[in-house]
C-alpha cells in the first residue's frame, strides 16, 4: 500500500458504549438489569439488535444504557415527564462539553472548602436552583439550560442518598448529604452517556404519548413509578404530580393498544404481593398476559429495616 496509512473511522455501531446513569435516581434499575435480560424478546437475543427502543418512564435510563452497551439499537426514543430530568439528557446530547467544564468548575470549588462552607454553599445552589424554576423556559433550547444541569447534577451528587425530590410546589427539598470526596463531574462517563443518546430523541411528556413511536419492530421497556407497597412509603412521588392507581390503569389501557400493535412489551413495578398477599391488583389489569416475579434488592426505602428481598412483577406480552 505504498506505506499508506489507512485510518478507518468506527461508526457508531462499533464504538464500545459502557455509558451509566449520569444521575442516580429512585427506582434505578441496576439490580434488576441481568433478569430483565434474560427474558428480552428471542429475536434481540438471537440478532443482538434492537430497531426501536422505546423508554416511556426513562427515569435514570439504567435499562437503556445497559441495553445500549450489549445491542446495537439503531434509534430510540425516551420519554419522562420530569422535565429537570429531561434537560439533563438535552443537555448531554447537544452541549456536553461546556457541561464538563462547567461541573469541573463547580467541583473544584466545593471541594476546595471547609465542612461548613460546603454546607452553606450546598444550600445557596439548591436556593438559587428552585428560585430560578419560575421563570425558567423549559420549552426552548438555550444557553441557559447548561447551567441548570450542572447544578442538578451537582445537587444530585452532593445531596442526601443522591436523590431527586420536589416538594408539591415542584421544589427540590434534599438536604446535603456528608460525602468526603463526591465525584461530580464524571467526564468519561458524560462523554459515554453522549455517545449512547446518539439516534435517539428525548422527550419530555405523558407516557401516552410514545404511542406515535411504537410500531410492530418495536421493543418497549415500561418502568412506572412504583405502586406504594404500603400507604406510609412514600418514595413514589417522582414529579409534582405523582402516579395514582388510576394512572396505573390508564397504563393498562395503553399497554393493551401498544399490544395490539405486535410491538413486543416488558413492564415492571414493585410486587404487592410483597405486602398483602392477596392483593391482585396488577394480576387482575393484565390478565391475559406474561406475569412471572423476580426476586430484586429494593434500594430507596426510607425505612432502613424494610430495605430486603422483594419481588418485583414484570409483565410481558411475547
Ligand atoms: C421507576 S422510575 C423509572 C426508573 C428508571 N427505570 C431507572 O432506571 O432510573 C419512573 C419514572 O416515571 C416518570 N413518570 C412519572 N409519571 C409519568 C408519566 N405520566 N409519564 C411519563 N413519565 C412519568 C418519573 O419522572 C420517573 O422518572
């Protein structure tokens, strides 16, 4: 070849994507990841391929990522009703560079100051951060959105157990959380989280609305807030506004539609059975369907006592 030098460019298909959650999120999926595999539909086994991934409760977006790192997925669409979550992906995808430096920025000074300094600063951001919510424009992408991330990540990674909480008002509440050394720029892994959200659209609505995207080469991972195991638990409360037990039917309406479609679904929520053996509540709105139990590690519960083995119910119709 004449000493040539060839460079062959790696399409996307071929990069390695090891991409994680950029945020750790209630209801996170990690445990459970190995089981949900298991029983994907035989063709995404047998092809490693997905045409159409659909995410309709994204959340933390632990299934998609994993699935990501083990399939090719030509497109995929995410959908979450958070819309401080949903800039966090925009952001990732359209202006990751300028977040890295800017979390960079943020944590050298955080962690440049004393326990008591890092409190107070904690605080002025989360002010800051629930002050500028009114008048924020959520609708049109803009400059103004990058910094909005970095404080959300940065609250993510420096509050309390790593949560995201608003109060009624929409408000995020968390307290600081006492990390000596907390990581908040992950910039490897917020460079992997761009690559991964390559060919994919992210949208912030109602799960009903993944309905225009769904079509027989689908392959559809529903994750809904959790049914509250007892009326104490409180951790179901993901958005101002909450998931009733009448938005878990309205869910069973959409999953019977999406059925009919011939897309393939798996749906997953907290067993109630865990609590009250006889409650059958998903068994009766899903009759006719794939019901099988898993055992999964709940990892949020604010009861340090009930965290255990609990079963999770997953519903699939293939
Ligand atoms: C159990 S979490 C999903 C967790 C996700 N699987 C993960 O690994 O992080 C449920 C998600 O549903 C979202 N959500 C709640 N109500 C919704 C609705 N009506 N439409 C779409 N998303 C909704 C919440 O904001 C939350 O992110």
């Amino acid at each position: 070849m004449n000493g040539m030098v060839i460079f062959k460019m790696n399409s996307i298909e071929e990069i390695n994507i090891e991409a994680k959650p950029f945020l750790k999120w209630a209801g996170g999926k990690n445990q459970l990841l190995m089981e949900l595999n298991k029983i994907l539909p035989q063709k995404i086994l047998d092809n490693k391929k997905i045409d159409n991934y659909i995410e309709p409760f994204v959340g933390g977006g632990a299934m998609f990522f994993f699935l990501r790192s083990k399939y090719n997925i030509k497109k995929s669409v995410l959908i979450d009703v958070n819309r401080e979550l949903i800039l966090g992906y925009k952001v990732i995808q359209n202006n990751y560079k300028e977040l890295i430096n800017e979390l960079h920025v943020l944590e050298d000074i955080y962690l440049s100051k004393s326990e008591e300094n890092r409190k107070k600063y904690y605080y002025e951001i989360r002010s800051v951060y629930n002050h500028q919510m009114t008048e924020f424009d959520y609708i049109n992408y803009n400059d103004e959105w990058i910094m909005r991330v970095v404080y959300l990540i940065f609250l993510n990674k420096t509050g309390f157990n790593g949560l995201f909480r608003q109060n009624s008002k929409g408000e995020f509440n968390v307290p600081q959380g006492r990390y000596k050394n907390p990581k908040i720029c992950d910039e490897k892994n917020i460079i992997q989280v761009n690559q991964a959200l390559k060919d994919t659209q992210i949208i912030c609505n109602d799960f009903t609305v993944a309905e225009e995207y769904i079509d027989k080469d689908s392959f559809v991972y529903l994750d809904p807030p959790y049914r509250p195991l007892n009326k104490t638990s409180n951790f179901t409360s993901y958005s101002k506004t909450g998931f009733t037990d009448h938005d878990q039917k309205r869910l069973t309406e959409f999953y019977r539609r999406m059925a009919l479609n011939g897309a393939y679904l798996m749906l997953s929520n907290s067993d109630p059975k865990n609590n009250d053996p006889n409650d059958e509540f998903f068994d009766d709105l899903y009759t006719g369907f794939k019901i099988k139990r898993v055992p999964a590690r709940r990892i949020i519960n604010c009861n340090a006592s009930k965290r255990g083995e609990l079963n999770e119910i997953i519903i699939k119709n293939y």
